[in-house]
C-alpha cells in the first residue's frame, strides 16, 4: 500500500516535471497584411510569410519587427532582393539576406539563419520567402536545435506557418539529425 502511494506519487512529479521542462507548441495564427503572402504570427519575436512586396516593410516596422530575414534567391521570379533592401531600411528595419534554395540547399545559409534568429538585437523578426515552405523548414529546425522542442511539434507547427514540400522536409530532417 505504501509502495503504490509512493509509486503514484514519483509518477505525478515525473508528469509534472516533464509538462514543464517541454515547450509548448506555440499557436500560429494566421493573419492578413497588405503586400504579404501566407502571412502567420507564431509568438511576439517571429512572423512568418511567403512573398513580400517591398511595399509592406512600413506596415512591418509599424507590427513593431525590427529586422527582415529574406530567402529568396535572386533569380526567383517576383524576387526583387534589392527593392526589399532600400524599402527595409527606409522603414528603419534592418535587413538580412539569406538565399535558401530547396533545389540546393546549402547547411551555411541555415547555420547564418540560425545565428541571426538567436541574436536578440534582431528581435522581433519578420522571416520570408515565396511561399512561407522554406520559413517553415528554417522555423523547424530553429525550434529543435535551439529551443529543443521534439521532431513531431517542430514540423507540426513549420507546417502551419508553410513547410509542405518533400525535399525541404527531408533537408531539414537530415540536417536536424546531424546536429542534434
């Protein structure tokens, strides 16, 4: 009779102890923005979105971010790499670019992406690219490799925000696991 009180009691701590040592997964919420495509906010340091007209960089700064993350290659049509340049830094945000390619992806530019989300001074951060499925995979491994959430709620919420294509999840899966 002890042993099963004692049992029962180590049992609830373990419960316990494990709901607060592992991050929730945090709500995206989908939301609309002028000049913003497939447009999500995941939690106050991060919003995520495909194509970005350069357009919308007033509207971002007045969302309160404070720098651009852009990953888009330059020979993506639509992609106008410098315009989103001057338009960020005239609305007084500062301005990344990190062209990703799912076709080649490179580990370099998700090592500089991972460098430039954790730097605080960067924060709030808006991160895009066509469709938001590269934001979501970069999101993915941010998630599991800095903020050591599990492989099923990382790819679970980067699947909200945009991630959908095969090549991309298994380049974000490979990569994970060679980091881990």
């Amino acid at each position: 009779m002890i042993l099963r009180a004692v049992l029962s009691f180590a049992l609830a701590a373990a419960v316990t102890v494990a709901a607060l040592t592992v991050p929730a997964l945090a709500q995206v919420r989908k939301a609309e923005l002028e000049g913003v495509r497939n447009y999500s906010k995941v939690d106050a340091t991060i919003g995520c979105a495909g194509a970005t007209n350069p357009s919308a960089m007033k509207a971002l700064k007045a969302e309160g971010y404070a720098s651009v993350i852009n990953l888009r290659t330059a020979t993506e049509p639509g992609a106008d790499i410098e315009a989103g340049r001057t338009a960020a830094q005239a609305a007084g945000l500062t301005y990344f670019h990190l062209p990703f390619s799912s076709a080649m992806p490179d580990p370099k530019i998700v090592d500089s992406f991972l460098a430039t989300v954790a730097n605080p001074k960067n924060q709030p951060v808006f991160i895009h690219c066509g469709s938001a499925n590269r934001v979501g995979g970069m999101w993915m491994i941010k998630r599991v490799l800095q903020d050591k959430w599990a492989m099923d709620k990382a790819r679970a919420e980067a699947e909200a925000i945009g991630l959908r294509e095969a090549a991309t999840i298994a380049f974000v899966t490979e990569y994970i696991n060679s980091h881990k």
